[in-house]
C-alpha cells in the first residue's frame, strides 16, 4: 500500500483542482450568467438529464 501524503500535500492539490475547474455564475435577479452559466448549459444540452439540488442547515 501507498503511504498517504501530508495534509499539507493533500491540500495543496484540491485547492489546485478546485481553482482549475471553478468558473463564475453570476445572476441579474432574474438571468445568469458569466462563464459557469455557459458551461452549465452548454452540458445539460448534452444530457439526458439532469438534476438541480440545494443544501440546506449547513453553518458556514
């Protein structure tokens, strides 16, 4: 077996992944968009389907 990596490392290379596939989503309060939006639709066009979820009683 492998031996895991120092948090540090470990950190290190979501904070990487995360900013590599974050993208803006903006909204006007009554359209979106920006970036994330265009990806977004641009995906659920190639999808049979598609879910939409929220969470809900997480503190932040």
């Amino acid at each position: 077996m492998g031996q895991a990596l120092p948090g540090h490392a470990q950190d290190s290379t979501l904070t990487r992944l995360v900013r590599q596939h974050q993208f803006a989503l903006t909204t006007d309060g009554t359209q979106f968009s920006g970036p994330g939006w265009d990806r977004l639709r641009a995906a659920a066009q190639k999808s049979q389907f598609v879910l939409v979820g929220e969470e809900h009683g997480l503190a932040q």
